[in-house]
C-alpha cells in the first residue's frame, strides 16, 4: 500500500526501513517477498536515495543525480532480486575516455584491455600486470593485511603516479577512495569492475525507481513519502518502532536504518542507548567526501557526438586526492546521456533530448562556512568550470546547452540528511561498526553507505540482501522463542 501524505500506517510491523536507497528498497523487496510485513519510511517526496533525477523547464530537461556506471554484477543482484525487466535494461558501456596531461586513452574497462593498456602504453612488464590483478582477485573482507592503496601500488608499479592515476582515479569518482584507504576497499570493488566493464541503466533513473516502486508494492510493502524519522524508539535493549517527526509511532520488530551511520547512532537511537565501548568506536569513524556536480541540458534539436559515456578528465598535471578534492576543479568526470540513454516517452513532448552531468569530488568543509555571496560565487565558478571544459572536449558544446544547474555538498546535506553532505558513507572502520549494530540493541539494523565497498548502486543493493538474511535470522529466532512460550503457558 502506497500511504497518502495524511495517512498513518498502523502496526505492528515485522521490519519498519528508514530510507529507500538501493540498499534500503532492496532489504524492504526482500524481506517483503519473504512474507514479512514490512513498512518503507522515506522522508523525500520520492523513493531511490541518491539514485534519484529531478525535471527542469516545464519537464524540458530530466537529469540523473548519481554517476551511472557500475560493475555487472549489477545486472545479476537486479535479475534475483528485483525483476527481469530491469536487469534486462542494463547495458554495457563501449567506451570509457581518459583525458589527462599525462595520457588520452580509450578504454572498455575490461581486465583484458588494462592489461594490454599497462603494458603497451604504460611499458609495465605483462607479469607485473598480472601479478597485481591476481593480488586484487585474491583479496577478501577477512583477510586484510593492512596496505595502503599508496602501497599497493608502489608494490607493483614503483613511483609510476600516471599508472596510479589511470588506475584509481576511476575508482575515486565512485567511492571517494585515497591512497590512504585500505588497499581491501579498492580492490574489491576495482575487480568488480574489471570482470566485465562499466554498465549503466537504459531508461532513466526515474523509470528504474518506478519499476522498482511497482515491485515493492506488489510484494506487499507498504510505501510512505514524506515520512522523516526522528527516533528509533529502543528500550533497554531491544528495539520497538520508529517516532515520525509529527509524532506518530510505528511498532515495529525490527528496524532497519538506511540512514547516515552517524545520524543513526547518535540522532536518531542517541548516545545513552549504546555501551561506552561502541560510542566511542563510532565516534572513530570517519565520513567520507562528498561532491559536487553541474547540470547541462542541450537546447532542443541539438546534438552531440558519440563520445562514449563517461569521460575522465582532468587538467591537473598529477595524480594527487588533495588535487582531486579541491575547489578548483581541476579534475571532473563528465556522465553524457544521449537518447538511447534515456529514450524519449511517448507523450511527453520532450523528443530526443542530450545532457551532460559533470561530478567533480569535494569537501564538505569547503563549503559549509560560506557567506550566501561566497557561495553562489563558488557555485558560479564551479558551473563555469564545466562548461569551458566540456567546450575543450566537445568542441561548440556549449552554445548549445539552454539550462545549467549546480549542486554541492550542502545540496547533498539538504536532501539526504547525511552529515557532513557524504556522498560516499564513511570509510572502511565504518563497515564493523555498521555490520554489528543488531549486536548492541537487539532488533536494529543498518544497512547505509559504509566502509567505501558498501557503497555505489551495486554496493548498495548487495548490502540491503546481505542485512535482510540478519533480519530473517532475528525474527525467526523472536518468533520461534514467542512459539515456546505460548506452548509452556508463559
């Protein structure tokens, strides 16, 4: 049942899911088709998280928010746990480009083609190759031997900072890393995408949201918008439902937070319910970046060439995160949407339609002390940036662009309530912390953007599967336990 604005869902409820992210909409579809009674919160006018879009100029112009392109392993998490429909809709990107002072390559992101790059561009001996792709393929979450990204590389690659570049600036646009992160957080997440390459959803986010919509509520969860979570309602230690901000309150089993990990803790459970130990550990962890992006929507009737979908382009002379997250913007990844991307509605007027969505890395505290003068200055310049970029790599593109619109990490903050504007979760220390929340007050859950591997959309979603198996685990066990006490007349 989708809940109209005035609406009150009643419980009790088996799992109420505060969020609809990816992992949050794929926890409640699972647990939903599992025949639990579930409820999905979201405070937004509109399901997906960050997987969102909005309209602009009367429907004219349809931008998508995230940057699109994920591993394959998309495509299967879509077909098992969401619908046919929507695996089948997503589809291989041809080409990625990298436009840098140290390189202009082409590339399918495939294993096979960054082997021969690093050897045939970059002169590494074809072993050495192999010997690094073979160490990524062997990690896993357990076996961490504490090296750095920058170690990692200087292992197989020396001091080689174009190789560096080529290899983890990728993986920076989509999960904020650093050479400073744990080697595990890239590597897992590079060899995803070096299986098969770079894939994107055909069709527009709003349509994969809508589909997406369509099975929940065929499942059977019940779907409430503009519902904002001001406490998850705990006593002792078990869980017991959810207070909305207008103080309705849910009963609930279980709760499973697709919110902030820090908003979860400290806001909305409050410090006083944890132990000290798992207080102080949260404190520890540490947000992730968070971004910022440009909008730009091409004038009807224009056009632009195939450039491939995603172009890395930087006009830094080197690697570096400091470079990468700096206000100038010197480097930024440019998404282009052409008309197969997101095809034309029968209907709707809009025709073939072109947009250019840059996303450059950002700090939020760049930008939270800003004076409103200072702020749409920045916004102004970051805006100007992309444009005279774009005009570099595309040639007379910006004359024909009609709308132009900016976000920023205190965008990021307004619509996502995540502290500090994080696009990417919080760094690796954050995953065991999120992992054994279940641990610490019985009958809670957290399933957002953690530890740098839970997040992105695959991330996301595989995350929401793997917190829903613990969330059947518990009920089974409370519902089992409840069975033998009715039997024995307690």
């Amino acid at each position: 049942m989708l809940y109209k604005r005035k609406e009150r869902p009643e419980g009790p409820y088996d799992v109420v899911v505060i969020g609809s992210g990816l992992a949050g909409m794929t926890a409640a579809k699972k647990l939903g088709k599992n025949g639990r009674r579930v409820l999905l919160l979201e405070s937004h006018n509109k399901l997906g998280g960050f997987a969102t879009w909005f309209r602009r100029k009367q429907g004219e112009h349809i931008f998508d928010v995230s940057l699109h392109g994920f591993p394959i392993g998309m495509k299967k998490t879509c077909r098992k746990y969401w619908t046919k429909e929507i695996a089948d809709s997503i589809k291989q990107v041809n080409k990625v480009r990298f436009i840098n002072p140290q390189y202009d390559l082409e590339s399918d992101f495939t294993k096979e083609d960054f082997t021969e790059k690093l050897v045939g561009h970059f002169d590494v001996p074809r072993e050495t190759v192999e010997a690094f792709f073979n160490h990524l393929a062997n990690m896993n979450f357990y076996d961490d031997d504490g090296m750095t990204n920058g170690e990692l590389f200087r292992k197989y690659f020396g001091d080689r900072n174009d190789i560096t570049r080529f290899l983890l600036e990728p993986i920076v646009y989509a999960n904020g890393s650093t050479l400073e992160d744990p080697a595990i957080s890239y590597g897992i997440v590079f060899s995803n995408f070096m299986s098969k390459g770079v894939y994107i959803y055909r069709g527009g986010t709003d349509k994969l949201i809508g589909l997406m919509k369509e099975d929940l509520l065929e499942t059977g969860v019940d779907i409430k918008l503009h519902a904002f979570v001001e406490e998850i309602v705990v006593e002792g230690d078990v869980t017991r439902g959810v207070r909305l901000k207008d103080g309705t309150f849910i009963e609930a089993k279980s709760v499973v937070s697709n919110a902030n990990l820090h908003n979860t803790i400290f806001k909305m459970v409050g410090k006083e319910k944890w132990a000290p130990d798992y207080v102080e550990a949260a404190r520890k962890v540490r947000l992730n970046t968070s971004s910022c992006q440009v909008f730009m929507g091409l004038a009807p009737g224009e056009s632009i060439p195939d450039m491939g979908e995603l172009i890395f382009y930087s006009e830094d002379k080197e690697f570096s995160t400091d470079a990468l997250l700096s206000p100038k913007v010197g480097s930024q990844t440019f998404s282009l949407y052409y008309p197969n991307t997101r095809p034309a509605v029968e209907g709707d007027g809009r025709g073939d339609r072109y947009a250019v969505v840059s996303s450059s890395n950002a700090r939020y505290e760049d930008w939270k002390d800003l004076s409103e003068a200072e702020y749409k200055e920045r916004k102004e310049y970051n805006i100007e940036r992309a444009l005279s970029c774009l005009d570099k790599v595309i040639p007379g593109t910006r004359k024909k662009i009609n709308y132009v619109d900016a976000s920023t990490p205190l965008t990021v903050e307004k619509y996502t309530h995540h502290k500090g504007g994080a696009s990417f979760g919080t760094k690796f220390e954050g995953l065991p912390i999120s992992m054994g929340m279940h641990k610490e007050i019985k009958g809670l859950f957290h399933a957002g953007s953690v530890g740098i591997i839970m997040s992105g959309w695959l991330g996301a979603a595989n995350y929401g599967v793997i917190q829903s198996h613990e969330v059947d685990n518990y009920l089974d066990k409370i519902d089992t336990q409840k069975t033998t006490e009715n039997q024995l007349g307690l």
